[in-house]
C-alpha cells in the first residue's frame, strides 16, 4: 500500500513576501490568487427592454362576461351605386333608361355588399356621372320606376333625364348613381317606401393568453442577490425571482402585441378548426384566433403602400381618403424611426430657409441654442401627432423585418358612439380598446397564482416554485375605416 499522489498536501503561505518552495504556485491561475472585483448592480445593456405602452397611451380596458363580442357601427347616411350600365346609346332620342345596379358597394356601404338591396325609389332625382379616364360626361335624371316593380328587376330602375340631350354616355359605359334630391307633382301622393338604417355589425373573441416561471427547490436554497432598476418601475434587489420579473414584463408585452398582430384562424388550416367530411385541416390546436389591430385595418380601414409618404403632394392623397371617411379632427401616427424622419424632412422642406438643414424646428436658433431638427406634430386640413413606437423600431419584434414590414399606424384620437349588443345601449368608447373576460367571481385581466412545493406554495408534490400567469381579451378597433396602416 502507497500514499495516493492525488489529491496532494496544500501549498504553505509564507508569513512574509518570500519566494520559497513551500508557497511557489506552478500551475497559475487567476481565480485562485485573486477575488474579481464585482459589480451588484445590473447594467442595463438595452435599456428599458419592454415596448408595451401603446393601447395603454391609446385605449382603455374593460370588463366582458361573453365568449363574443358584437357592436355596431353606423353605416354611411347616403348611398351611392359604382359601376352602374346601360344599354342606351347617346343622343338624344335616349330620353330615359333603364340601368342596371350592380352589387358592389362595398366602397360605400358596405353594409349592402352583395344584398341585392337596391333603395332608390319613384321621384328621387339623381346623377349618373361617367367614371372613364378624362371624361366629363354626366346626366341628371328623376326615378321613374323603381327596382322590382313595373317589369324592372330587383338591381334595375329606369331613369328619365332632365337634359333635353338625353343620354351623355354610351350603352354600356360604367358609371356612378347618387341621389340628391326628389320631385313630384302637386297633388300627388307621397314618397312610395321607405329606408331603414343600414348599420354594420362587427364582432371579435377574446384569446386566452399564458406564460409561466419554474425554479427549482434546490436553486431557491442558494440566495444569490442582484439589484434591478428601472422597468416597469421596479427597483431593489432580487434573487432567483430576477427571472420571474423578467418573465412578467415578457408576458405584460404578449397582451400589447397579442392584441396588435392576432388574426382569426382560417378553417381547414394548421391552427383553426377541422372541416368534417372535407379532409382538410385535422388541426388537434381547434382554435379560433382574434382579430388584432393590423389585421382589422388591412382589411377593414385604410394602407399606404410602397413605402412612406416624402412629400405634401404624397401626404394629401391620405388626407384626401380620411375626407372620404369619419373626417376625424385630431389623429396621431405611430411611427418608426424611419418614418419619423421622413416626415420630419418633409416638413423641414416647407421652410424657405431650410436649405443648408440647420434652421428648422426652432426656427430662431442661435449658435448658443440646442439645434432642434425634429416635429412633434403638423396641421394640413388635420392635426397630425407624430411619436415614436418602440415596438416598429425593437429588432427582437417588428424592427428588423423585411416581409410584412410596418413602418407607421394612424389612429383617429378621442371616442365613437357604438350599440353595444351587450349592454343594450348606445355607449361611448375609444377607437382603439381591450375587452377582459370578468364576473363577479372571476377577473381574467390579470391572473397569477403560485404552485408547487416550494417558495411557500403548498399545492403540489412538484419541488418547484411555478408562478403561472394568464389573461383573457380581445380588442375592439371602432370606425376601423379612420385608421391608416403604413406599409412597405
């Protein structure tokens, strides 16, 4: 038997600083003679990280107790009928006609796309303007006979002109139909039917949104301190629950971006619900998705595309499409930054001396004044608000894409009076907001609970801390036909 070479006797320290064999180190290394010096404090590399704060700037919250949720928005007072024909030729033989209403009016009422419903009746006077490039042909004429009646079909009425021309356009030609007015003889009777309010019934469902935090009882016996600033307005110091604050804020940006980028699930796809007798689809998810802001106002409101508007003439073309919608006074774009300088040199360009770029903004700066070189905001026919959306700019979310990039989203400011289907009354909401699922015994805005066996949970065998998040919601976009989406 031998004395095992491994593991060896200590090293001696010498009492002085004296090189001997005894306290002679061969095999150096860097944590063995020295202590790092350490910093307790986190360094916040990025800054504050969380980019949840637009529906909080923008919308509010409120309680739902349904599955669904269904409004109703007002459709347009008047109506007018797109690519309308007939088959008279000009001249002034065509002393009336009979046109022919397509069912497209989704451009202006949308509440009778495909319905067939045509509401012009006898003795209502209207114009028929011809929509071919460059031309300026138009006639007025007066309803003779109504749209199912008199031999006439349910999308044909028949129209006789004031002009002693007769008809301007050729047979055939599409044109536009809208009423301005009406005529009758005296003596006569009154105006035969009447209209009913065309309004647009809307609905979403809320999504159930989780997220969940796990340490073990092993790691919570081992304290390691750090102190945490800033987001969220937490300060102090944590030890294994850095993670779990970190997992809170991740989970506090889901129901911002949940609510922006959700979309409904198609039937028969991955995600969505399976097609009995079809063979599509087979998805064990059975879900049904929601509808988010982006998708609503791609499909339901207004896009810029092509990049973003540079110049006054290009910004009036969005002015002039809010004109031909709710005309909301006050609106504020959320932009990236690119966007924001383009709009700022856009307006710089409206300074006569803004050549050389140094004297817009402030425009008395001084050699001994901040150079300010930025907007807040401008009026052309509208008040425009500009500010910078973090989350179009974070490269972890929407800031690096390149496929279905968003540089900006327009949001009329204020509030619409909707019928809510639910409370049964006309009610006032903002544009832009979130509906919880809630009762009287169950609030599903913000859940979270602890489980397991440790960390003072007694719910479980599980040696482990969970701490379990959970929300229920969905967002409302009212009047989505104010808002503009900026595309690339």
């Amino acid at each position: 038997m031998a004395v095992n070479a491994v593991p060896g006797f200590d090293l001696q320290p010498s009492a002085q600083q004296v090189p001997v064999s005894t306290n002679y180190i061969t095999d150096f290394n860097f944590l063995n003679q020295y202590l790092p010096d350490t910093y307790e404090k986190e360094f916040e590399r990025y800054g504050n990280r969380t980019i949840a704060s637009f529906l909080r700037m923008v919308g509010a919250e409120m309680p739902s107790n349904s599955d669904l949720i269904k409004w109703a928005e007002q459709g347009r007072l008047h109506v007018k009928y797109q690519d309308c024909t007939s088959g008279s030729a000009a001249g002034a033989g065509t002393r009336s006609a009979v046109w022919t209403i397509p069912n497209n009016l989704t451009n202006f009422n949308p509440a009778l796309a495909g319905s067939n419903t045509n509401v012009l009746r006898v003795g209502q006077t209207v114009m028929i303007s011809d929509k071919s490039a460059g031309s300026s042909l138009f006639n007025k004429g007066i309803v003779t006979v109504a749209p199912n009646s008199g031999g006439m079909g349910v999308n044909q009425v028949t129209i006789a002109y004031y002009e002693a021309t007769g008809q301007a356009m050729g047979a055939a030609v599409a044109c536009d139909i809208w009423i301005y007015g009406s005529e009758f003889n005296k003596g006569t009777n009154g105006m035969v039917g009447s209209n009913e309010s065309d309004d647009l019934i809307f609905d979403n469902k809320p999504i159930i949104i989780k997220d969940k935090y796990s340490v073990s009882g092993s790691d919570m016996a081992q304290i390691g301190w750090i102190e945490i600033t800033g987001e969220d307005g937490v300060n102090g110091y944590l030890w294994y629950l850095k993670s779990e604050h970190d997992t809170r804020l991740r989970f506090e940006d889901y129901l911002e971006t949940s609510m922006l980028e959700a979309v409904p699930a198609g039937a028969g796809s991955g995600a969505g619900d399976f097609l009995q007798g079809t063979g599509a689809g087979g998805s064990a998810a059975n879900l049904n998705g929601s509808d988010g802001v982006f998708y609503v106002v791609e499909n339901r409101g207004n896009v810029y595309g092509g990049g973003n508007p540079q110049n006054l003439s290009q910004f009036d073309s969005i002015i002039q499409r809010l004109d031909k919608q709710g005309s909301i006074e006050e609106n504020v774009i959320f932009v990236n930054r690119e966007f924001s300088f383009d709009i700022d040199d856009m307006l710089a360009a409206q300074n006569s001396y803004g050549a050389g770029g140094s004297s817009y903004g402030l425009f008395d700066n001084d050699k001994d004044m901040a150079l300010n070189l930025g907007f807040t905001g401008f009026r052309r026919g509208y008040d425009f608000y500009k500010s910078d959306w973090k989350y179009l700019n974070d490269p972890t979310m929407r800031g690096d894409l390149v496929g279905g990039s968003i540089n900006g989203l327009l949001v009329p400011a204020g509030s619409t009076t909707v019928y809510d289907q639910i409370l049964g009354k006309n009610a006032k909401r903002p544009f832009l907001h979130v509906r919880y699922r809630a009762s009287e015994t169950e609030d599903r805005r913000y859940k979270t609970w602890i489980t397991g066996s440790a960390g003072g949970a007694r719910t479980s065998d599980l040696d482990a801390m969970e701490v379990n998040f959970l929300s229920e919601r969905a967002v409302c976009t009212l009047g989505a036909n104010n808002f503009f989406l900026f595309k690339d």
